[in-house]
C-alpha cells in the first residue's frame, strides 16, 4: 500500500466519518503506519491483547502489518476506528467531561461508526457487538488474551471479507 494511495483511501473515509458524525475533517490526514503485533502490543496495552489498530494523538495510525485496508473491508472498518479517534482527537470531541469518561465515551463512538461502517458494506452480520467473528468453528467465545484470539478474526486479515 504506497503513500498516494493511502491517502485516496483516507480522505473517503474522513468524508464518510465526517457525514455520520458530523466532525469536521483536519486538515492534516494522519500518518498510517503498518507494525508488527509486538510493536502494536507494546504501544496500546503492554501486555499480550487483541490488538489491530491504534491511534497516537502524535497524529498517526498504527495498523496491524497484516491488515490490507485497502483490498479488504473488514480490515478498511480498523482504519475507520482509528480515523474516528483521530477526528476525535482534532475535534475535542467530548471535551467537557474528565479524561476517564471521555476515552469511554470517544471508544463507544468509535465503535457505533465501525459497526455502522461494516453494516453499510453488507458485512454487519458477521461479526457480534464485540466486533468478533459471530462463528468459529468449535463455536467458542474468543477471550481476551487468549493465545489463538488471531485465528477466529480471519476475516479481518483474509481475502474473504
Ligand atoms: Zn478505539
């Protein structure tokens, strides 16, 4: 995925964002950088997680190196996230309550949009409120932390979505 096109892709989302939160698009898209699952790991929970995505208010993305955004639309649905807590960011959005409510409140928007977003692009079935899998193929739940969390998101990683 090269520079230009990333941005192509960035800028659509920030005006599909923007129509369905009303958040007005920066002027400076935000840097997107694919990193290894340690790295991910490292910078958004220090300890093993679930991890696919994670914005830094330093104004950049970061992606799991697996996720393909551009081909793949589940994987298109973390970068939404992430340019949500990124317009957030640029918005001051939930400004007016303390800082523990407010990354609670700016979560909860995120994912109304990403769930939003999989819904308009017909793949909203597929997944549960948690944003997982609906089905795998022993029907287990996937905890947090688990050792095989990967493998019942495929989807976000495969071609298949
Ligand atoms: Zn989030």
């Amino acid at each position: 995925m090269d520079v230009l096109s990333t941005k192509a892709l960035i800028a659509g989302l920030f005006s599909w964002i923007s129509l369905h939160t009303g958040y007005e698009i920066p002027e400076k898209a935000p840097d997107v950088v694919f990193v290894s699952h340690e790295k991910l790991v490292e910078l958004a929970c220090h300890d093993e997680c679930p991890v696919l995505g994670f914005y830094h208010p330093s104004r950049v993305v970061y992606l799991d190196m697996e996720l393909k955004p551009e081909t793949n639309l589940c994987a298109r649905s973390i970068l939404v996230h992430e340019l949500v807590h990124a317009m957030q960011h640029e918005n001051g959005s939930f400004h007016d309550v303390d800082a523990r409510e407010r990354s609670i409140l700016r979560e909860k928007e995120a994912l109304l949009v990403h769930r939003n977003f999989l819904r308009q692009n017909g793949r909203g079935n597929m997944f549960k409120r948690n944003l997982r899998l609906r089905r795998t193929v022993n029907g287990a739940e996937v905890r947090e932390g688990a050792k095989n969390w990967r493998w019942p998101l495929q989807a976000y990683f495969g071609p298949d979505c």
